[in-house]
C-alpha cells in the first residue's frame, strides 16, 4: 500500500498580508497530480490545514475542492487531523458526509480512542491508522491544586504518552489480523526534531520534550507527524517523520524545497521503505542580507533569471549599513526597473519588506544591533523576551517569567481554539 505523508498546509495564510492562494492553488494541484503519478491508495494530512480557526471561504474552498477533486484520483481514502490552527468543529462538521466518501477528518480528540482509529481496505490490502489530531491540554490531563510549572510539564508528557499508547491498544484491537499494518499521525513537536529558530511556535509548555522516538509504540509501522516544517525523521527512526510544510510560510522557510513523502507499506512489522519527494515551488522567496552594493547585484540576477512561469518572485531584504540611506527602497526599486527589459512594466521582483542592519557594534557592544523590526515581524514570545530584558530581569526570574507567559498563552489559545 503506497501512502502520501503530507501537512501543515495552512491554507488562508499571508505572508507579510500578502495572500498566498495561488501558491496554495499550485500545490494542491501538484499533490492531485502526484497522487495519480504515484498510484496513491491513502493520503495522510497531519494537521493545520488551515492558518487561522475562522479561515476565509477562498481557504476553504481550496480544501474541499481539494477533497472532491482526490476522488476522482487512483486514491482510495484519505485521513485529515486537526492541528493547534485548525478549529476542531470546522473540520468536523462535515465528518458524516466526508466518511460515506472515504475521507476521514478527525479535528479534536474528543471522543474514545477506538472511535479515531480508521480502517481502510484498498483490494485486497487493509491499513489501520490511528488518528491524534493535536492534543489540547484538556484532552491530556486536569489541573491540580497547587501543582508547580514543573509538575505541569509532567503530567504534560505523561498524558501525550498515554494518548499514544491508548490508541495504539484500540487500532490492534480492532484490525483483522496481526499481519495488518498500523499507522498513526500526531501534531505535535517530538524530542530530537529541530526547527528554523524563525518558527519556535512550542505548542506545548512541555515545548520541545513532548515525546521521544522511542516512546511511539512499537506496533506502529508509520508515524506520520506535523508541525514541524522542515522534512525530518525523529530520534534516528526512518519511519517516524515530519512532511513539513506545503508551501514556505517564511522567508527563511523559502531558502529551502518543501516535500511530501511517499511511503511503502507491507505487512505489519515488515520494513518500510520511505523516500521524500519535492514540491516545485510556485514563487521564489529572496532573502537578501547584504551590503548595498551586493543587495543591488543580487536584485539584478534576479530580475536577469525570472522564470515566465513562476509567479512574481517576493524579495525580503536587510541592508548591512552604518549610515542611513535615504529612499532606501525607491533606490531599490530603481535598481528592479533598470534591469527589467521594460521598466515601465510591472516590478519583476516585489520587494515585501525593506530594512538596514547595522555592520559594525556601536560603542560598548560586543556585536552589531539588529534595526528596529516591525511587530508583525516578532512571535508573542520574542516581544515578551524583549520586554523582561528591558526590565534588567535576572536569568532565574527571566526564565520564571517565561514559563508563566507561555503558561497564560496556551491556556488563551485553549479558550479561543486556536
């Protein structure tokens, strides 16, 4: 049986209020034409499928055009999980249609475990897959009186363990025979994962010691994860793995391919053969961090070899300077319309944020300070680590503080779903 690994689509997302649909609309289409190419029987969505919990209409309905267009594939069925972005009830509230179709959502752990675990049979062969969505803390644990940060993170763990091995006992219970493989999907971050430090989105307080490798059940064949979004296997273990992002949410994300991956079943127990395959992208994503003289060179190769059939490459750029330039982006832009062919034509390369870095310390620091970013361009976290470190906190309440902000955000993200 030949799986498609895939997540963390977050449709609906806009990078910098700049919409991503048409890269959105160019990977889905890909994923519908690898499905064919591939022979796929299931495809796997490990979670955030959508950005926001109240995505707009264009962003669902690239997903559920999405799902009837897969029907009309070589794909047998297809199992989706919610993610921490997804709304649980969107997700759900078409469930009966979607399972009288072959296409399994389960958005929130919120019912038994055997009631999450799916069978598919494709021919002659069966597959199980158990499927986690994201785990909130009220699925995990209840609070008790009293109980320390550290006791938190604890019972944090102890609950995500606990989850897997629950559902690992139900889908065992419930396949025809011990011969059928089982597969389990999860959305979360596992020990031994590493992640761009542009995206430490920690979805636990339990952050990056959710679960080790070693702790997924051993009766599982596959263990299809999501939200991480660099491609990875976990602890060493080729069949416990991240897909990673659908399309790069970030400049720095840009700097590299997005994948999905194709995985082999045999029969339960048996070895299982993975390989990851690349998604073409859509839009180059540019990151220039350089002195203005190379910024301008780079611009220039970059108008010399745009791709007619890519959509218009986004530049994101920081010019390394101890002296103000200014006009600094309508010299740039200047630089695009010289290089195009036409320069009255529309801007080859858009330039989404503009910045200068400085390029030597200022007197009595021991490396250069970073200019001033705008707040879209900070995670809550960074702005409160700001915060205490203008607040001359010491290491220990700095790391207090710390917990407690994450501590409060996630019990805000329970409440509003996110």
């Amino acid at each position: 049986m030949r799986i498609l690994h895939t997540a963390d689509w977050h449709l609906g997302h806009r990078l910098y209020n700049r919409d991503r649909t048409p890269e959105h609309r160019a990977a889905l289409n890909w994923l519908l034409q690898t499905v064919d190419a591939e022979r796929i029987d299931v495809v796997i969505v490990a979670g955030d499928v959508f950005d926001v919990t109240n995505p707009s209409n264009q962003a669902k309905e690239l997903y559920y055009d999405f799902l009837a267009r897969l029907k009309t594939t070589c794909c047998t069925s297809a199992v989706v999980v919610g993610g921490n972005h997804d709304s649980p009830s969107l997700l759900n509230a078409p469930r009966g249609l979607m399972k009288a179709l072959q296409l399994h959502v389960v958005g929130a752990a919120d019912t038994p475990a055997a009631e999450r675990v799916v069978c598919i049979n494709c021919g002659e062969e069966e597959l199980v897959v158990a499927a986690v969505p994201y785990l909130r803390e009220r699925d995990l644990r209840t609070a008790s009186f009293g109980e320390t940060a550290e006791d938190r993170e604890m019972a944090l763990r102890d609950g995500i363990r606990r989850h897997f091995e629950e559902i690992a006992t139900a889908a065992a219970d419930l396949r025809s025979g011990d011969q059928v493989p089982i597969v389990a999907t999860g959305h979360l971050f596992a020990a031994g994962a590493t992640e761009d430090e542009e995206k430490k989105s920690y979805i636990y307080q339990a952050n990056e010691n959710n679960i080790d490798a070693g702790h997924f059940p051993d009766c599982f064949d596959y263990v299809a994860l999501g939200h991480i979004h660099r491609a990875q296997s976990v602890g060493g273990k080729d069949h416990i793995r991240y897909a990673g992002s659908l399309v790069p949410l970030t400049f720095v994300e840009g700097q590299t391919d997005r994948s999905v991956r194709i995985v082999e079943l045999g029969r339960a127990g048996e070895v299982v053969h993975t390989r990851k395959l690349p998604l073409p992208g859509s839009r180059p994503l540019l990151r220039l961090r350089y002195e203005l003289t190379e910024v301008r060179e780079r611009l220039r190769q970059a108008v010399t070899h745009c791709d007619p059939n890519l959509l218009t490459p986004w530049a994101e750029v920081r010019v390394l300077t101890d002296e103000p330039i200014p006009n600094l982006r309508e010299k740039l832009i200047e630089v695009i319309r010289k290089a195009q062919p036409e320069p009255t034509a529309a801007l080859a390369v858009e330039l989404i944020r503009v910045s200068r870095e400085r390029l030597t310390p200022r007197a009595g620091e021991s490396s250069p300070r970073e200019e001033q970013r705008q707040l879209d361009e900070l995670d809550p976290l960074d702005v409160f680590t700001q915060l205490c470190g203008r607040n001359d906190c010491s290491d220990e309440v700095a790391t207090a503080l710390r917990q407690d902000f994450l501590e409060l955000r996630s019990w805000v993200n329970e409440a509003t779903g996110v």
